[in-house]
C-alpha cells in the first residue's frame, strides 16, 4: 500500500449531525452579530441626536437622566456585539473540531508498507480510553529489517557497533545470512536469575525471504583471527592422569562384577570420555605411543575450537582430545 491510502472507516452517522447542528450554530450566531451591530447603530445614532440637541439648546435639554441612558444602550449595543463576535468565533471552533474529527473518521495508512496484521473487523466497537487500541500492524520497509538477539551478560562486553554477524533461519536452513550490529542496549532482561542483553542487528533483505517473527540463530564475530593454530577445545580439556586413574577404577570394578556373574565375561566397548581441567594449559601428543604434554597459551575461542601459541606445536599434528579403555573379553 501506499502512504494516505484508506485503512478503515468509522461510522460518522453521529458525527455528521454534531457537524450539521455546529454549522447552524454558527450561523445563528452570524446572525446575533448583525443584529448586534444593527442594535449598535442605532443606540449610537440616537446618543448623537440627543447629544446635537443638547449643544443646540445650551445644556437644557434632554435631561441627564435621558443622556445618561442614551450613552448606557449604547455600551450596552457595544457590549452584545462584542459578545456575538466571541459566539462566532466560539462556534467556528467547534465546527472546526468537529470538522477535523469527521476527517480522522478515515484511518489511512502512514507510510509505505504492508499490512502485518488486522486486529480490527467490520461493525466492532473501537474506543480509546487512556491508550489508542491498536487497529492496524504495519511495516515500513521488508528489505530492511533488524533482527533482536540475546547475549549473555559474560558476552556483552565484547560486542560493538559494526561488529560482522550471520545467522541463519529454520525457513531456509541452508541459507546463512549477512548482518551487522546495530545497537547494544544498555538494559538488561532477567529470565530465572540469568541476565542477558538485547542486541539489534541490520538486515538486508532484499529477496524478501525473511519476514517478521522468524526465529533465528547468529553468530557475531567479535575478532578476525587468520593463520593461526586451532585446537579443539575437548584438547585443553584432557588430562591423562584422570584416564589412568578411572582406568584403574573401571578395572577394579570390572573384577569386581565377574567374580560375581561368572558368565558374563564381556564388556560393553563404549568408555567415557576422560575430561579435565589442568592447572596449566596444554595438550597432548602421542609419542612413542605414550601421551606428550606440550604447553601452549590459549587466546580466543569460539566454543568448539581455541586459538593457541606453542613452539612446540605445528600444523597438522595430532592432538588427543579423549582417551577410552580398552574392551576386554
């Protein structure tokens, strides 16, 4: 739709006849004007006969008390005209009013735009008490959109205007899509104790596939990292002093259970994976067929992978990540 085009229209039946009464309301008081001013002519030209008469006569006649009323109806004609010009403009006011309320009779449309949602239907009642109803939901312009995500309060602080985003939707789940951060806001959301931030992100859309209320998954790219060393995280996280000792646990417990069930002497080949967090940060290598501690210094991650610096460390090499026990029959 286009900008002024008709949304709704409201009954104006009662509207209509306000304006018709507040129309001969100002035409009646047009007419108190000239009867006021005829009024006035008259008590004037009356006060100026009586008032040549007594310069003619030297002050004998009139009496004071007939100049003394001749000079009050003319104030008074004077005081009934200015009082007629107020109902006039009074009058005009409210035809005016009224005037202006029969024009917003017709909802017409803002901007230029769509139509998202209708909350109205014919013949329902519309009244507005200390806040508008909302009749019509419209948007301005789909190929720009903002998509509203939420960042966790550890994230906020990394997050800046500019920042690179993608996402994707479940409507098209092969697609990723471009964005930038808009804006951070500043006040916080509490959810079940946990606070997070609202984050708006600038969209094009200019095929119009994304429409409003999609749901989506971003990613925001907080740094540009290129030729550098990345591990899986699982690598940081593996201790082999853990795995040897829940070895030996799973073993003692395996004893355990066959001196117990003499038939059962087999074991499912599916082992926990043995995770940790050492004190120091560093992965391993196998070497001689035994795990290598090598030291790095973590930089950023993205959750599944870290960036690392080491000496010792070189493209390509295989690092462990889990260790698992070996099945026994």
């Amino acid at each position: 739709m286009k900008k002024e085009d008709p949304l709704a229209e409201l009954d104006t039946s009662k509207l209509s006849q306000q304006t018709e009464r507040n129309r001969a309301a100002l035409l009646a008081a047009k007419a108190r004007v000239s009867e006021a001013k005829a009024t006035l002519l008259e008590s004037t030209s009356a006060l100026d006969r009586l008032q040549e008469l007594n310069r003619i006569s030297g002050g004998k006649t009139p009496s004071r008390a007939v100049m003394d009323t001749a000079i009050a109806a003319e104030a008074r004609a004077q005081a009934d005209l200015e009082s007629a010009d107020a109902s006039v403009a009074q009058s005009e006011a409210d035809l005016k009013a009224i005037q202006r309320d029969l024009s917003k009779a017709i909802i017409r449309s803002p901007v230029d735009g769509i139509v998202l949602n209708r909350s109205v239907e014919v013949g329902q009642t519309v009244a507005a008490s200390f806040t508008a109803p909302v009749l019509f939901l419209i948007a301005e312009d789909l190929r720009k959109m903002d998509l509203v995500v939420t960042v966790a309060e550890a994230d906020i602080g990394r997050l800046k205007e500019g920042q690179f985003a993608s996402f994707t939707v479940d409507a098209w789940p092969a697609r990723t899509y471009n964005a930038s951060v808009k804006r951070v806001a500043f006040g916080s959301v509490v959810t079940n104790n946990v606070v997070t931030y609202n984050a708006e992100l600038g969209v094009e859309n200019d095929d119009l596939s994304l429409r409003p209320g999609m749901t989506a998954t971003a990613d925001i790219s907080v740094a540009k990292l290129e030729n550098v060393l990345l591990v899986p995280n699982s690598a940081l996280r593996f201790d082999p002093i853990a795995a040897e000792m829940l070895g030996k646990a799973e073993k003692k417990k395996e004893t355990l259970v066959q001196s117990l069930s003499p038939r059962r002497r087999w074991r499912s080949a599916s082992k926990p994976t043995i995770q940790s967090s050492p004190s120091e940060p560093r992965v391993h290598i196998i070497k001689n067929d035994k795990p290598f501690e090598i030291k790095v210094s973590p930089g950023l991650t993205d959750g599944r992978f870290t960036e690392v610096t080491s000496d010792a460390l070189r493209e390509g090499m295989p690092v462990v990540i889990s260790a698992q026990l070996p099945s026994e029959q």
